[in-house]
C-alpha cells in the first residue's frame, strides 16, 4: 500500500470540495479555486460527515500504485493552497543586478546588454524589496504550487548562480558550492 496515497486529506472549514463523474476534483476556498482530473483507475471519496477526502486504486499495478500517491499529493497541495497558499522568495545576487515588480511584470537587469522583462500569470502576486546594502528580493505567492514552482525555475534560468563568485538568481536559503578560481603562477 502506498504510505502518502492512503492517508486521508482533512478538509477544513470554508473549503467546499466536489468530485465530478468525469474524475475531475474542484477545491474552492479563500484564496481561490482550483482543479485537477484524476486518473480512472483512482477513486476518490469525499466524507463530508469526518471532512476527510480519501484516493483509492483499484489494483496493485505498478502504475496504479505510482499514481495513487501522485494524484494524493497534488489534491493535497491544492487544498493547502486554497487554505494558506505558497510563496517563493528568490534572491538576485550581483553587482549592478536590479529587479522590480509593475504589476504583473517583472523588470529585471541582470548584467545583459538588455533589460528583462517577465510577464507572470495573473494566479501569481509578486512583489520585489530592494534594501541598500542588501540582495533584492522577488516575493511570488499563489495558490497553485505547480505554476508557481514552474513559473520561480523559469525565473532562475534567466541567470543561474555562477560556481565562481555566487553571482545570479537563486532561492532564499540555497546553498551554491563555489569553486577555486585560478591558482596563481609563480
């Protein structure tokens, strides 16, 4: 059995969750609406008495087993997004690498001949706090984990921190090894 498919998800109060018969679960709450379909050979049971949402395979198949705790793992996620939503924090390190947030546009220089321009889905709040003597930061939160995770590595690509000096975009916390330059000659 699989240990993250079979456990329960816990609705709390004020998320309205419904299963259509074409296996596609919709999970509305506070922070907005979201749904995923599931596969066929995963069942899903709402309680609404225990406000518990359960999956279910119907074999033990190699693949069946595979995407019962995928399909868990992605209703979960959207539930606690409705609920407490996700955010991303990046950091720009560099000198003379700027960042800033209009609207849903992120105006970047990050040492090209050109300014960046990002445009961000409309799910995704963003927001940049450039400090002196600090990194400028890039906030995003949302409710759905998977835009936003793809939409935070697409951001990175567009300069990923070099093993040399640290320099480039990188996630709150990440810890980039850095290299011995050359070795003087004597």
């Amino acid at each position: 059995m699989s240990r993250i498919g079979k456990l329960p998800i816990k609705i709390e109060q004020g998320v309205e969750v419904s299963v259509s018969p074409e296996n596609v679960v919709t999970v509305k709450g506070p922070k907005g609406e979201l749904s995923q379909k599931v596969d066929p050979s995963i069942a899903v049971n709402f309680d609404k008495d225990n406000g518990e949402l359960t999956l279910s395979r119907s074999t033990d198949d190699k693949d069946h087993r595979a995407k019962h705790g995928l399909y868990r793992a992605l209703v979960h996620n959207m539930v606690t997004g409705v609920t407490t939503g996700f955010k991303v924090v990046q950091e720009v390190i560099g000198v003379g690498y700027k960042v800033q947030a209009q609207g849903q546009v992120l105006e970047m220089a990050l040492g090209y001949s050109h300014t960046i321009f990002f445009e961000l889905p409309q799910e995704i709040k963003v927001e940049t706090i450039t400090e002196k003597g600090k990194n400028p930061l890039i906030i995003m939160t949302s409710a759905d984990k998977q835009l936003l995770g793809q939409v935070a590595a697409k951001i990175r690509s567009l300069r990923k921190p070099e093993p040399y000096k640290g320099k480039g975009i990188r996630f709150q916390g990440e810890v980039v090894r850095k290299k011995a330059g050359k070795a003087a000659a004597k």
